[in-house]
C-alpha cells in the first residue's frame, strides 16, 4: 500500500515538474518573441525619426520596416543601387550618429539605435 502511494505521489510530482517545465519554456518563447514589435514611424520622436531620414539618405535607401522593443529601436532600410564599400569620410559620419550597431546582409541594412 505503502508502495502504491509513493509510486502515484512519485508521477504526481513527474507531472507537476513536467508540466511547470513546459510553462517556463513558452514563457521564455514568448519573452524572446516579445523583445520588439513593428511600430509606425510617427510612434518615434523627433531626433529619432530625424535619424531614421538621416540613416535612408546615408544608405540611398528607403525604411522597410521599424521595430521598437526594450533595447531600442532597429530600422531596416533597402538600400538603393550602389556599392557596399564605406570609406573613412562615410565611417567618421556614422560615428557621429547616434547609433549602437549596423548589420548588411544583401540589400537590407539593419541599424540598431
């Protein structure tokens, strides 16, 4: 009897683990898919839509999409016809922008700010 009881309290606990394990993993799949939404232009404020113009022109681009989250703001900007190479003029005007990192991946480049 003993047995039976320590066997089925042994399953519930399995269970309550189990179970609470699997909300801890959609808990964190959602916070990972949460960290930034789409969000409208006019949701920025001046400097920073002041920037986003800036980054377009720099890039001879046009903002694809606009993302606001808890570490900032990224835009992806598709760039126009062009080469891909920066020379020092155009690296010392980037550094004076206030951004935290680029990405270029083909036709789309990504700034985080």
């Amino acid at each position: 009897m003993i047995a039976v009881v320590m066997k089925i309290t042994i399953v519930a606990v399995e269970d309550y683990i189990n179970i609470n394990n699997m909300k801890l993993k959609n808990l964190i799949k959602e916070a990972k898919l949460n960290e930034a939404s789409k969000i409208d232009y006019e949701e920025l404020d001046l400097p920073k839509q002041i920037l986003v113009t800036k980054l377009e022109g720099f890039f001879d681009g046009r903002m694809q999409t606009l993302y606001g989250g808890i570490h900032g703001n990224i835009v992806e900007i598709k760039v126009g016809i062009g080469g891909t190479r920066l020379t020092k003029g155009d690296l010392k005007e980037l550094a004076t922008m206030n951004i935290r990192w680029i990405e270029y991946d083909n036709r789309i480049v990504s700034v985080g700010f």
